[in-house]
C-alpha cells in the first residue's frame, strides 16, 4: 500500500520576541545573484533529534529554498525514502524560527514506495517553473545500482529520471573504470540560465585520477550540464579537489576529501563546497570551505574517457570561506558533516544570504549534529 505523508504538526520550533526581517523578499532574484566577493558569519541552529510518526528526522544532506519555502532531502536509503518542507527565517542578528513542518515520502514511477537501497539521494532543488523537484541518487556503486538524477511531483510522486553519461554507470564489470561507492551525483544545483541542471561527483572516476590525500595529488572531479528539455548530457568540466586536510589520528586511518554541493550563481559560476574528514578527532574531523568556481574557459569534458590520458583546462576555484575561522563561535566548536548550501532569503536591507546544512548521518559513528549555518552575502 503506497504510504504518502502529508500532514503532521510542526516537531522542531525556535522563536524570540523580535519580528522577523528577513521575508519582504521571499524569493531571491536570479539576476541579483551574479556578484560574490565575500560572505560573513550570521549565525548557527542545531535542530534536535526529533521523530515524525516515528521516523527519525536526520541525514540531511541536501537544502533548497524557493518561493519562500524550505526543501531538505534525508539521505538515507532506508524506507519511507524521504524530504523535508521547513519553515526557517533569520534576520542579521541570527535564526528567529526553525521549524521542520513536514515529510514527504518519494515514491517511484508507478507511485509505490521505494524498496530499500534502490536509491540513495544527495541533494535536492526545486524547480520554481515546472513547480516540481530534482534529486540526486547515488544509487550503490558495489551493488550494481546505477546514480540518478530524477524528477518529483512536491507529494513525491516520480515524473521522469534522467539520462547520464555512460561512464556514470555502476561498473562492477573491473576496478580500473567507472564511479568510486559513496563518491558519485552529491551535487546538483538549475542553471542559472534556467534551460538545465548541473549535478557533479564527489570523487574522482577511477580512471581520472586518485581520491585525495593529505599530499597533493591530481583528483578532478566532472560537473555535468544536464538539458531538462531533452533530458541528455551537453556539457562537462572538470575541477580539482584539494588535499585532506589533516591525517587521521588516534589510530584510525580513514580520510577523504570531496565536493560534496554546488550551486550556479552566474552564467558559468559556482559555489563549491569542499569537505575534508580524517576519522579520530574530538572535534569531528571536517575540514569545509565553499570555493568560487570560474567554468567559463574550461574544456568540455563530455568525449573525453579519461582525464589522465588528455591536455585539457579545468575550471578555476578561488577561496571564499573557510569555516575554521569560525569553529571557535559554533557549538561544541564543531563543524559538522556539512552537506548542502542554498541561497536564502534577503535580509532587511536588501543584502542576500546563503544557508548551509550538515547531515548527521543518524549518529551511525559519534555524536553529530543538524546544523544550519547562515550567512550575509557581500557583493
């Protein structure tokens, strides 16, 4: 029996007594979008462990805002598969509400809930045109589940998935060719020019490089242009991830660093965010930076099989913010698993925000957190 959810009582709320400033704009102008010098710290929300009929909320790993709504994805692989509608507002001192209002179960073609471990989303957007929403699957690359970009009504009903280059395919055929497991479609953000959608890996293809260390080593990842109208690949370029940031300690020997969302802000420019974890610190192990991205020059990448073998040009990244100049002012001076960034609403006086989000992976290894983490945007 198809289970949709629709209705529930608002489980998470924060409020003060002052008034909000932050709604005489409630949806950001695309063409207001196109300048970014810097961004400054607004402030932090930890949203609690809390259920809904008895589902844990968590694993946020993706956030979108539009028409003055809040869409997070759950990513968890685990049925009811699942997103998120919130209510959250903040002015330039500081969250005022956060309210998590409903749960959508996201079904498939025929409107049946999801079996377990048939996809396993990433991010989220909403279409504001087509009033509909984009989610990522990295499928399960060692099971032979392929990722996915696809289309949903808001009651979660699937519209149509997508067509991905061959090579984005699950490859359990050698070890030498196609995505990592757990690196592939973690980001996605629409055009700026509204034709399309870019979704971009985690980690490298194996044929196009090693994942990163803490020495540098040569990891581009591909960014694909995806036409909504056709539904095929057009464009691809590749950017190149840093090294981890510090060594895993006590012990422990897992490390990583990927690109974990992005969001087109102009035409060929992108926010990147970049997290590094190394297992064994108190402090959680990420290491996060949101990059500036400059596609403007780069090769398309699309006829290219593999990066080693080929002279081509990757885009440019520029260092805008590094969290750690902030760990100091967050909870338990932690930054956390974040995961997912959107543009917010304008503050009062006309100044736009970004708004981030961390998955805190139910708990499944220490202590995490849900954490919202706001910001001004300098033009």
């Amino acid at each position: 029996m198809t289970r949709i959810i629709k209705k529930i009582l608002p489980i998470v709320a924060l409020y003060w007594s002052c008034s909000s400033n932050n709604t005489a704009d409630p949806t950001p102008s695309v063409s207001n979008q196109n300048t970014i010098s810097a961004i400054s710290f607004i402030d932090e929300f930890v949203i609690p462990i809390q259920e809904i009929e008895s589902v844990p909320i968590g694993g946020f790993s993706g956030i979108d805002y539009q028409n003055g709504k809040w869409y997070i994805i759950c990513d968890t692989s685990t049925p009811p598969i699942r997103y998120y509608e919130a209510d959250i507002s903040y002015d330039k001192n500081g969250f005022q509400k956060v309210t998590v209002t409903a749960m959508r179960e996201i079904k498939d073609v025929s409107g049946n809930s999801l079996a377990e471990g048939v996809v396993d989303p990433e991010a989220i957007r909403y279409n504001s045109i087509s009033s509909t929403i984009l989610y990522t699957s990295e499928g399960s690359i060692n099971s032979g589940i392929d990722p996915a970009l696809i289309e949903i009504s808001v009651d979660g009903n699937q519209i149509k998935s997508f067509t991905l280059p061959d090579n984005f395919k699950a490859n359990t055929n050698d070890d030498l060719t196609g995505p990592r497991h757990n690196g592939v479609l973690e980001g996605l953000s629409l055009s700026f020019d509204n034709k399309g959608y870019w979704v971009s890996f985690e980690l490298p293809l194996i044929e196009d490089g090693p994942e990163p260390t803490t020495t540098d080593t040569e990891s581009p990842v591909r960014i694909t242009f995806i036409n909504k109208t056709t539904g095929v690949a057009e464009r691809q370029f590749a950017y190149e991830l840093d090294p981890v940031a510090r060594e895993a300690t006590f012990g422990t020997s897992f490390e990583v660093n990927g690109l974990v969302e992005i969001i087109e802000y102009n035409e060929n420019k992108f926010l990147a965010l970049e997290r590094s974890f190394a297992s064994g610190y108190l402090d959680g192990g990420n290491n996060v930076k949101i990059y500036k991205i400059d596609a403007t020059n780069a090769t398309n990448t699309l006829s290219i099989a593999s990066l080693t073998s080929e002279t081509y040009t990757k885009a440019t990244k520029t260092l805008l913010f590094d969290f750690e100049t902030i760990r100091s002012q967050l909870t338990r001076s932690t930054v956390d698993n974040l995961e997912g960034i959107t543009f917010g609403p304008k503050l009062a006086d006309g100044s736009r925000t970004i708004v981030l989000i961390s998955d805190n992976n139910f708990n499944a290894f220490i202590p995490q957190l849900n954490q919202l983490i706001a910001f001004k945007i300098v033009p």
